[in-house]
C-alpha cells in the first residue's frame, strides 16, 4: 500500500527565509511524485513533479526539490520564500502500476512580511 | 486555470439525502478521478474512470458511485448521506499519455 509522510503540519518563516519541507513515501516500486500547492481559496496546483532522470527537479516560482531513492523522500525546497508563498503543500505519490495518486496531510506555511 | 470544472460550488445536504457531484474534464483527457479533502487532511482517493469504466477504488463504501460518460465528463454520487461525508470533493482529470493530474477547484459538501 502506498502511504505519504509530511513531517510539519505547519511551518512558520519571515520573508527571504529559507524552506524546506520533508516527504517520506512507502511504496513497494516505481513512483512518480508530486509536490502541489493549494492558496488560499484556490484549487490544487501541481508545483513540480519527478518521474526519472536527474533527482533534483525545478518547478514554478523558484520550488525545487530533491528525490533521494535510499530514503524515500522528496523534499520540499526554495531559497528565498516570499509573502506570497503563504499555502497549503501537498506531497504526492503514484505508482506507475496504480492508478491513484495518494497524498500526505499537507504542511500549511506561512510566510510574515 | 486548469480546464478541470466542477459543479455546484458549495451545497447543504441532510443526513440521509443523495448528492451529485459533476465534472468536466480538461480537453483531451479521458481519465478522470475523485478525491475527497476532509478538513485538516490531504486528499483521498475515491475512485477512477476511464473510457467509461471504473479502473481504480480507493476504501470508501459501495455508496459512493460515479459515471464517465462519452465526453469524458463525470458524475460522483454519494447516497445515504453521513456526517462524515462533509469534505470538499475533488475532481482532476488526466490523459494516459502523461501521468499528471489536473485538479478542479472542488465542491464543498456540508452533510446536517
């Protein structure tokens, strides 16, 4: 069964801070995953995703994060955070023999000006 | 935007009534998914269509219900309606040429 793992439920940082957010997934084979992002009254966004190649993957509004296979995680990253960063992030996992996505319980961060 | 649109927005329903749910799908893709988002929590998969035919459930009970139909929209149905079962309930859509989904802005049920 696949199961994700978000390690903060909710994250408190000053503007220009640095983010990380944890993602840990149980899945007994090939995954595609997914990190996405839902604003204040707004629907889910995909943020970035990874299917294979090059484990440090870019995304939108200057995300990244980083697929570490031995640990099973997919971490969460931006160098810089910015007010309009303040959200919901969802950490998402799919086998490639499955056909739903299963999702962690979210990290709310918010970002002071 | 998505193209994934969901109806109604927000709806009231007592305990014991039905509910539907609909969907449209973004142009071109022939998969659609429900997931639901109680408060606090990440979504959970109800169940897939595709080309018509539910291909994938996830553990909720034989009265949640859906359809595909031709156009590649799709219906949720929810019967004998639970306390529990108030959540925003999330449609996405995806092609099985590429392995992203597309969510919808959601409905959100309140059960009295």
């Amino acid at each position: 069964a696949q199961s994700v793992s978000q390690h903060n439920h909710h994250v408190i940082l000053s503007e220009a801070a640095s983010l990380e957010l944890g993602c840990n997934y149980s899945y007994g084979g090939t995954v595609n995953l997914f990190w996405y992002v839902q604003y204040p009254g707004q629907h889910l966004q995909l943020l970035l995703k990874y299917f294979s190649g090059d484990p440090l993957v870019k995304g939108i509004k200057g995300f990244e994060a980083e697929f570490i296979k031995s640990k099973f995680s997919f971490n969460l990253r931006k160098p810089s955070v910015q007010w309009s960063d303040t959200a919901e992030y969802f950490c998402a996992v799919r086998g490639l023999s499955a056909g739903k996505s299963t999702f962690g319980d979210g990290t709310t961060l918010t970002v002071k000006p | 935007e998505t193209g994934v649109t969901q109806s109604p927005t927000h709806l009231i329903k007592t305990r014991g009534q039905q509910v539907t749910l609909r969907c449209s799908s973004q142009s071109g893709h022939n998969t659609v998914s429900w997931y639901q988002q109680a408060l606090g929590q990440g979504p959970q998969f109800i169940f897939q269509y595709y080309r018509e035919e539910e291909n994938g459930r996830g553990n909720f009970p034989p009265r949640f219900s859906g359809l595909q139909f031709p156009n590649y929209s799709s219906e949720l149905n929810v019967n004998a309606l639970e306390l529990d079962d108030s959540a925003l309930y999330l449609c996405a859509s995806s092609s099985n040429r590429e392995d992203t989904i597309y969510f919808g802005e959601g409905s959100w049920l309140t059960v009295v």
